[in-house]
C-alpha cells in the first residue's frame, strides 16, 4: 500500500542550521547563481527527512535577475526591485529568457537528477500575480497597491506585462523539466489577495498558458497560493494536476471545490510545528483523513517551513505521514 506522498515547501533552507553555516557570506542571488550550491542546498533537507521529493534551491526572482531586472533579495524582507515597472516603455526591461541566460540552473538539475535516482526533482516558478507584484509594488507588499491599481486601471499593460511574465516563466520551467525536472510547482502564492471575478479574467488566462506549455511534457503541473480558498476551482481550471491549499480551509471542503480528477497538496499550518508534538501529530492526522475525502493527495505544510522550525520535528512528521497513510489505507 502507498504511503501519502511528502515534502515541505520551504524545506530547503531557512531551518537547517547547515543551511545557515554554508550560506553565511554569500547573498541568496549569488547562492542561486552557483551549481554547487544549488545542488548542495536542495540535497540538504534529504539528508534529514524520508521526504518523497526534492525542490530546487532557487527563487522566484531568479529569472527576472538572469535578464537583467535590478532586483535583489533584502535579508529579513524579501525581493526588492531597483525600477519598478509601471509604465509601457518600462516593459522593454523585460526581455525573454533563453536557456544561457541560466546555465547554473541546467547545471544544477542534471547534476541533481544524476544524484537523486528515483526520487524526483519539483521545479518551480513564481506565478504571474506574484511576479508582476514585486515588479510592480517595488518589493514585497501587505497590499499590493500599485499592483491591484493597475490590474485594475490599465488592463491593457497589466496584460502586456503578464504576457512577459508568462513567457519567461514558460522558459525557465521548460528548461528545468528539459533537464530532468519531474514535476513542477507555479508559486502564485499572493493571488489570493484579488477576487474570484478578477483572477479569472486577469491572471487565469496567463497560467493557463504556462499549465498548457507543460502539457506537452507530462510532468506533474501544482499550482499554490496563499489565501486561496475561493480561488481553489479556478487554480485547478487553470490546468493543473494539483492544486496546493493553505491551512484556512479543510482538506475535504477544498476536494469539494476543485473540478474532479485533481489531486490536493496540503495543509498544515507550519506554525503548528511550533507546538508541542502531540498537538503536531494531532493535527496531521486530521490532515491525513481529511485528504483521503481528495482524489489524490500530497502532504505539505499550508505555507513554507518557518525559520524557527525545529528540523527534528519535520523529520518525525515525515515519518508519521508515511506510516499513518498506510495504517488508514488498510
Ligand atoms: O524549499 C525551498 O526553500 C526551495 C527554494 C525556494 C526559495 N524561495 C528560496 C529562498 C522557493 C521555492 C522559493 C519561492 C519563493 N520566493 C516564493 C514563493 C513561495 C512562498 O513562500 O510563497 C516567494 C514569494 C519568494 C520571494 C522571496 N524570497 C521572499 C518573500 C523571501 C524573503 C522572505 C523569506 O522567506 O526568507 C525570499 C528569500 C528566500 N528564498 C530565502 C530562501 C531560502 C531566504 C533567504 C535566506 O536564506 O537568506
């Protein structure tokens, strides 16, 4: 009988104190821009945890700095964007991304494949409200003023943007999966600060087009956002294999919004790993149950690992989901 599948987002760095010791001195964009790291990174988490997947050490931003945005990752706050984006000529900064434009990143997948055997690789990319929202906002945002104005204002260059955006983002999955990518996660993890109405006529059409660029590959295609609860059906429609969901809705509500044949990804609060064990197991169980109700389900945290996680905690969750899994399936 097979166990429920696991891994954590997040689970590549921020936790580990090895994480910490070998990323010391070295800025997260710089980390990304070299194989050996990347490749150390992503096989860290797998060294602790009986975890059913690795995911690649990298970032959203990646792609957007491989062309040459002035972006940066701010220690402590998140992307920071030198121009924000906000007019037409501002588009001209975005050009496509082509496969040299990030060599560590092929390098660092073939090499991972090669050490990995059976165990898959997730790629990964931000999903276009996200991308679009440090772009435009500047850096990150509680909310999105500047992005929402001008999804909002200017349909015409909201789309224009998000149509680059789409592009570079179908070409830097396309390229991991070329690579030996297994399956790949579209992080639209601020989508679910706009309405059902606006996601589907604003940001719909461009996911689809990345969830459709991937079909051809056969690989897994997940889609997750935070806050996403009555976005739930329209993350499936857009065209993926599984739709990832937060902790603000049970597992078998979530099954019950998605279109049939996609599986769930979920839920667990992270902050509840910082709770005492019982209350961890607990929890997981329930998660466990409930997403028995989906027509397939991956056991993830709602959100990604948070820094004070104790790493002893996720490997004991690790465990308990694979043996739970298969004691509820007898
Ligand atoms: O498991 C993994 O860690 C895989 C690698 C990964 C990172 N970022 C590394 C990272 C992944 C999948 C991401 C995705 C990402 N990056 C998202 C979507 C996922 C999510 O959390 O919703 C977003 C929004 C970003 C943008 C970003 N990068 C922010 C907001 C921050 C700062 C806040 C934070 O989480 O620390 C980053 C920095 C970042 N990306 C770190 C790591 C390991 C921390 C940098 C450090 O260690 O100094």
């Amino acid at each position: 009988m097979p166990s429920t599948p696991v891994w954590f987002m997040r689970q590549a760095g921020r936790s580990l104190p090895e994480y910490r010791a070998a990323r010391a001195g070295t800025p997260m964009l710089d980390a990304c821009a070299q194989p050996d790291l990347i490749t150390e990174f992503t096989l860290q988490p797998l060294r602790r945890y009986a975890v059913d997947a690795a995911i690649l050490f990298s970032d959203i931003v990646v792609p957007l700095k491989a062309i040459g945005v002035g972006i940066d990752i701010a220690p402590g706050i998140g992307p920071v964007v030198e121009n924000p984006i906000r007019s037409e000529p501002d588009l001209a900064r975005l050009r496509n991304l082509e496969p040299g434009d990030v060599p560590f990143v092929t390098e660092a997948v073939t090499a991972l494949v090669a050490e990995l055997g059976d165990k898959p690789l997730i790629g990964f990319a931000g999903g276009p409200f996200t991308l679009a929202s440090y772009l435009v906002d500047g850096g990150p945002s509680k909310s999105f003023d500047r992005t929402k104005s001008l999804m909002y204002g200017n349909p015409k260059l909201w789309n224009a943007l998000l149509t680059r955006l789409t592009d570079i983002t179908i070409a830097f999955l396309g390229l991991q999966v070329a690579a030996g990518a297994r399956a790949v996660q579209l992080f639209d993890s601020w989508a679910g600060t706009i309405s059902p109405e606006d996601y589907r006529r604003s940001v719909l059409p461009h996911s689809r087009r990345i969830f459709e660029a991937l079909a051809p590959t056969g690989v897994p295609r997940i889609h997750f956002g935070v806050g996403t609860s009555e976005l739930l059906g329209l993350l499936g429609e857009a065209g993926a294999d599984v739709v990832g969901v937060d902790w603000r809705i049970p597992l078998d509500e979530a099954a019950r919004r998605v279109e049939p044949g996609k599986a769930l990804q979920g839920n667990l609060d992270p902050a509840i790993l910082l709770a005492p064990w019982e209350v961890v197991e607990a929890r997981a169980r329930e998660v466990i149950e409930r997403g028995r109700t989906a027509e397939g389900h991956i056991f993830n945290l709602g959100h990604g690992v948070l820094p004070d996680t104790d790493p002893g905690v996720l490997a004991r969750l690790t465990d308990l989901v694979h043996e739970e899994s298969v004691r509820l399936a007898r």
